[in-house]
DNA sequence: AGCATAGTTCAGTGTTTCTTAACTATCAGT
DNA sequence: ACTGATAGTTAAGAAACACTGAACTATGCT
C-alpha cells in the first residue's frame, strides 16, 4: 500500500464551513452571522481562524467591506460540498431517530415537470402518500445552485457543458428543439431567419441554440429575451420574432405553434450530490422517473 | 425559494471522522488511536461523543471488543468522503502555499498500465518531469478503496455493477474479452467447454465472465483462480483448463496464446473522487489520457 | 465634521478535547 | 478456577477553543 502522503489535515469544523458558505450568500458579515445563529464577531474570529489554520488568504478588502478572493472558491466549493453532505446525514438521521420517511425535494425545469414526468410524478404521489413530496419548477442554473448547496436531493436539468462538481449525472432523455416563425413568415434563406425572441443570455440552453444557429448560418438578432416559453410562445403568435422551443413544449398546450423546422438536440440529465446519505424515498422517485435504471 | 429544512446541523468535527474512519480500518481501537495520535481514552470519548452528536448507535459489542453496527456504514461512507476531500484540500493548500506541483498518483489494473497505456504514461512523465508521479497496479476494488480514502488521486479499474458513492466515472475504453483453450483441446459444442482457471469470485470482470458463459450455455467449473493473468496464461499452456481473459493481455507478452472466441466486452472506466479540490497535474495526466475530453 | 455602517479586537466565560490514572469486562494460558 | 494480559471506559484536571458583549477602527454618506 502507497505510504499515506504526510499532509497533516488542518482541524477545520463544519461549523467554520457554514460560516464560509454564509458570507458567500449574504450581502454582509452580519447578515451572514444572523443566519448562522451567532454574532458578528464569532464569525469573523471563526473565519480568520479558518485563514490561519488553511494558511491561505481567503478574503480581500473592498472599502469596508472583506469579499472572498477569486482564489478561495476551491475553499467556498468544499465548503458548500462538505455543508451540504453534512446536512444529508443529519436527515439521515433524523429519519433514522423518527422511523420517519422524511421529505422529498425535486427540481425540474418547467418542460420537464408539465411535458415529460406529470404522469411518473402522479405515479409516485399515488404509490408513496406519507412522502412529504415538494417539486421546485425552475431554471437550470437555479437548480444546480440548490441542488449544490442541499435545497435539493433531485434536480432533472439540461445537461450542463462542465462537469458540476460534487454531483453524479444520470441521461434522463433527449429531447428536439424546433425552429418557429410567425404565420405570416416564410422560412426563406437560412440568412433571412429572425429576428429572435430566445432563451436569456447565459442559460445552458441559449448557448447550444446560439450554436447551432451560427452553424446553420443564420444571424442572431435577438429582440426579446424570456425563461419562459409560454411567453416567447406568445411574441411568435404576435408577430414579434422567431423563437427555438423543445417540440413537447410549443406544440402542446393551449396556444401551440405550428410544426416546427428541428434545429438541434438538448440532453436532460437527472442530478444529485455524489455520496450523499442515501434516502429511500429519493431512490424510490428515481427508480419511478427511471423504470430501467 | 424553497425554505430551508429545518434540520439543524450536529457540531461534528473531522476529527471524530477521522477517529471513526481509523476505527474501521483498524483491527483495534488503541491500533486506531495511534494512528491518528491520540491517547486510547481521547478516541474512545470522541466517538462517544459523535454517536451523541448524531443521536444514532454506531457499535455495538462483540466480547470486550466495539465494532461498527451494519447501519453505520452510512456514516462510516459519509466520514470516509469528508475526510477524503479534507486531505485533497489540505493538498491543494499546500500547493498553494508552497508554489508546488506536488505529487500524482495513479492507480491502475495491470492491463491498463501494461497493454493500453504505457506510452501515455511515458508521455506524461515526459512532458512532466517536475511531478512527482507514482503508478499503483492492483486489482479493481483495492483501487476503489485506495481512491475513496485519498490515497490514489485517479483510477482506470473495470466498471463496477453499482456507482460507488462520492466519485465520478468517465469511460476510458471498451476492451474484448476472449476465450483461451489448451493447444491439445479443440472448442467443440459450448457444453463441453472447461474446466475453467479464471479470475477471483467477487472481482468485477469475474462476475461478468460467470454471466456470459452462463448466457452461452457453457458451464462453470472453476478448478484455480487467479489474480495474475499471467498465472492463468501458464496454467493453459500447462493444459490445466481454459480461461476467459482481455486479448490484448493473453494474445501479447513471453508467451501468448493462440487467437481466442471473443466472448464479450468490459468497459475500463477513469474514475475520481466527486468534487476534491481542482489539482492541475491531476487534469493534465487526464488530459494525457484522454486527448478528445 | 459628524453620524452610520461594516467589520475587528479584547477580555471574560463556558465548553470541548485532550491527558494520565484508575477502572471494568473479557479472554487466553496454565 | 485462577491469574495475567488485553480492549475499551470513566474520572478528574489542564489546556485549548468558541462564543459573547463592549469597545474599537476604518470607510462611506450627508
């Protein structure tokens, strides 16, 4: 066996991690303390502790204010990981002490939760009553945030490009995203498209339509920007633009688009935090989203 | 937002992980205290106080000696995870502090080291010369025991049945596994197939050779097993029984086999622990390994 | 210049974690 | 059955740690 590398581990506490994941959340010092229950000064010691016994600078002065230096977020990523593990066994727990089955928290975006999984979802309610089941319906980004730092135990999500740390990725699908003009509009020369009403800038999605619209050739003047479908859905029925919509999503519901040109592929992924303390009740939500696995 | 459960985080300290990791992985518990050097007494208490803090039992007594109940193997995994990325932490701040590369270990099934990547491996030594690279070849699940206590920083095993909580998995390559008969012996009808000298009940590419001959009607009677390749090799030469082995090791070396019946595939994945501390020699030796990732 | 705000330092208190010594229960050898 | 060795526990005390509230410093706004 390799000789354990003599790297001695600092005595860092959980406890100095919750600090570090607060500042990192609030706007100020105090607000941090307030909501890890203890004064400003016993954050701040806690946190020059932390410094002291990493022996690396984690925090820089803007005025009067200490922001994290861009190099600390290896530190603040194993904090909030550590942190959220934490909380994971402390709900083990809980329903290890209570023989109680705990609560489910599931994330999804919104095309996931109306078009894909209402029947899984309406299957697993029915199976499992006595699960206090709560589903989030946001974007990915969002979701990835609390899924990292345990708001979540379940996220179903675009597929993000990088690897998120501290997660596990499961292929959920995939799902065809489709081109839609206005009816008074022709499709015309791939030079003609537009102009866009899309996906905001900086969302997993926007990146891969942006792509492969310029690998189509198509120029990208984007007019309006929404997260919600329903919403660019109604701005090509008003003749304000073009959108790239998933097919489930724009040509379903009340108001549906007209078939669209397909454009590309998306991947939705389940995620969860990598070695957290299993929950049956999660595993039995996996195993009704995904029959197979 | 989803308002935060309100479980309140035990005050649980590395440390106590420490002391319980170290307990499980001694045959003592005085054993246990002087690895992680402290007094028998401080360990005893400090685990006394942990299955306080938790509210769960954790031992339970065999004779004079505690050992850990079953359902502590939850929090044993989740000790082993924290005090992992504790260590690959306290490592990249001593990167940081020192201006140091430090050292890459690598952990390899003997096939992988000796047939797939060993101009990869030069090449990296090459293009790294100030690294301090060290290659551990042992068999799967020591390489998953040895990377999940951050005593190996990468690992290119057999992929396992079940996803090993707190790691992350990439594909490496898919190999073939062929079957080998002595020279005097001809294939004839699948029933008559054997004796077989294969790989260890319990390895995972024994598992999956068990269950491909099964599925091909042949049948399992296992007169040697063998870590070693090398070792099954010689007991066919020797006329001892067949074996089921991946070509590129049986048909290459001293003294190869004669071409084999492919029998089936194993995939060999690379496989880290989820979210450790961002090491850049580690992704270079990965970028190494794998160019297209 | 004066006041408010963000965070820091100081001194004191209570808690935690360790030590050594003494102890209890179990086991092996005779 | 007895004795000595072994595995782990408990008690008491010392040192270190983590928190509090008060007083402080530096920054920013009016």
């Amino acid at each position: 066996m390799l000789h354990r590398v003599a790297t001695v581990l600092p005595d860092l506490s959980i406890r100095q991690f919750e600090y570090l994941v607060a500042v990192a959340e609030h706007p100020t010092w105090a607000d941090a303390a307030d909501q890890v229950g203890v004064s400003a000064s016993a954050l701040s010691q806690g946190l020059a502790e932390l410094e002291r016994r990493m022996g690396v600078p984690l925090f820089e002065r803007e005025g009067r204010r200490r922001v994290l230096r861009p190099g600390a977020t290896t530190v603040l990523d194993h904090a909030r990981q550590v942190v959220a593990l934490s909380t994971d066994l402390a709900r083990w727990a809980d329903r290890a002490k209570n023989a109680d089955v705990g609560a489910v928290r599931l994330g999804m975006i919104d095309v996931a939760a109306v078009h894909h999984f209402p029947d899984k979802l309406e299957e697993y309610r029915r199976i499992h009553p006595d699960v206090d089941f709560r589903l989030r319906v946001a974007p990915s980004a969002d979701l990835v945030e609390q899924l990292r730092s345990s708001q979540l135990d379940l996220i179903i999500c675009v597929e993000p490009k990088e690897e998120i740390p501290g997660t596990t990725v499961q292929h959920a699908m995939t799902e065809e995203l489709a081109i839609y003009r206005p009816d008074t509009k022709r499709l015309g020369p791939v030079e003609k498209w537009g102009p866009w009403v899309l996906f905001p800038e900086g969302s997993h999605t926007r990146a891969l339509i942006s792509h492969e619209l310029r690998r189509a050739g198509a120029s990208i003047d984007v007019v309006a920007e929404s997260h919600q479908p329903d919403v660019l859905i109604e701005m090509v029925q008003l003749g304000l633009g073009w959108t790239v919509l998933p097919v489930a999503q724009a040509e379903a519901g009340a108001r549906p688009l007209r078939r669209g040109r397909i454009l590309t592929r998306r991947n939705l992924v389940a995620m969860m935090r990598s070695g957290s303390a299993p929950d049956p009740a999660v595993a039995a939500l996996r195993s009704t989203l995904f029959p197979s696995t």
